[in-house]
C-alpha cells in the first residue's frame, strides 16, 4: 500500500524548499501536478532536474479558462468533475506505491490540492509537507519586515467586489492582496479610495525568474501575470499598555 504525499514546493525559487519536501521528490516514482492547458506548470518547473530517471509524471489540466465566470454553474460543474476524476486516479495509483503531488506555496494555504484532500478522505493514506506560503517570498523580495508589533494583517481575494475590497482595506493594518492579474486596475482603485495606494507594492513572480519589485503607482499596467500579488507594509503599531 502506497499513499499521497502532497509536498509544498515553497515560493518559487527551488532553494526555498524544505530538505524534507525535496527528498520526497527526489526519490519519488509517480508525480501528479496541476498546470494549464499548453503551458508546463508553475509546479513542474520547480523541480526540474530535480526528478528521478524512471519517474512518471500525471499532469493534472484545468479544464476551465478565466473566459468562464468563476461563480457560474458550469465552472463549478467542470471543476467538481476534474476533481473527482483524479482524486480517483490517485487513490487508485496509491494503492501500489506513493504518489508525490506538486503543490505552489503551503498546500493548506490555498493550495488547488485541498479540493482532492476532501475527496481523498478515506479513500487513501495522505501525508501534507508544508511549504513557505508564496506570500513570504513576496514580502522578503521587498527587504522589509511585513508587520510589527500588534499590526493586523488581512488577506484579500482581488476577485472580490471594489466596494468590498476598500472597506476592508481600510480595517486593516497590513494588506496581503491575491489574485491580482486581470483584477489589477480595480485593486488600484479600491487601495485609492481606501487612502492606501501610496503604501502598496506590486510583487510579480516573486524569488522567481523575472522577479520584479515595484511600488503600484509606479507600475503603468492595467494587469499583471498570474503570480503576482500586492503588499502593504503595517507600521509596528504599539498596544496602549506599552505605550
């Protein structure tokens, strides 16, 4: 009886990945990894060189495009499909020999893994390796330290409604700000009428390849790639007692 070893791969670059997560990929036989139709996978290419001789890789391909509204009936319908469908081929691949699956970031930091985690229950052995969130190479690419003292940070969706993301910006300290892309100009817009622009900066690809650091009033575009996110630093506000 073999099981699933999900492993967090970390941020990006391969020398953020823990000893423990680069030896399961090393001497792993069967690797699944999420990636988009025609393109390798973020994932994939972590570990290139990485990978045995005789390994046999699944790719697991979304079948759904951003062209699709992500709340509507047939997104989901797709996705519960893909889901479904290889939770059962990795159950049944396990049932041999353990099977790595690749996952960006820390798998339970929403990593796409937890939609098979859910399916998997009791259909097979799972063991989750955890990675440094995606986010912590971001703040580490811009040299400053993300909160102090009793800061607040909050992680925002940039998918969510303007009106919602600018409340929410303004109650809060540090904003960690996801799924930027195409969201972009309107995550600029909300962080302007939240008083907050002048504080954020645009992280894209961070510790990877092409990694580019820059503050969001300084950045032209109306969108950025898919990894990127946008940060605004907390102040190390004190407590009235240590005051």
């Amino acid at each position: 009886m073999g099981k699933i070893i999900c492993c967090g791969l970390g941020p990006g670059d391969p020398d953020l990945m823990s000893v423990r997560a680069a030896r399961e990929v090393r001497r792993a036989r069967h690797v699944a990894f999420f990636r988009k139709k025609g393109h390798p996978g973020q994932a994939r290419r972590i570990v290139e060189g990485m990978l045995g001789e005789n390994v046999r890789e699944y790719p697991m391909e979304y079948p759904v495009t951003t062209e699709i509204a992500f709340n509507s009936r047939e997104y989901t319908r797709l996705l519960d499909g893909f889901y479904e469908e290889w939770a059962e081929r990795l159950a049944r691949l396990a049932r041999n020999d353990d099977v790595v699956v690749l996952c960006e970031g820390d798998p339970y930091f929403y990593g796409s893994f937890m939609h098979l985690h859910a399916r998997l229950q009791g259909r097979a052995e799972i063991e989750v390796i955890a990675g440094i969130p995606g986010m912590a190479g971001c703040w580490n690419s811009v040299g400053r330290p993300i909160a102090l003292g009793d800061d607040v940070m909050t992680v925002l969706m940039g998918t969510l409604p303007e009106d919602e993301l600018g409340r929410r910006m303004r109650n809060s300290d540090v904003l960690v700000i996801m799924k930027t892309g195409r969201n972009l100009e309107k995550i600029r817009r909300a962080l302007a009428s939240a008083g907050r622009l002048d504080e954020a900066w645009l992280i894209e690809r961070g510790t990877m390849p092409g990694e580019r650091v820059t503050r969001l009033v300084d950045a032209g575009e109306t969108d950025c790639p898919y990894f990127a996110i946008v940060l605004v630093y907390g102040q190390g506000q004190r407590t009235k007692a240590a005051e």
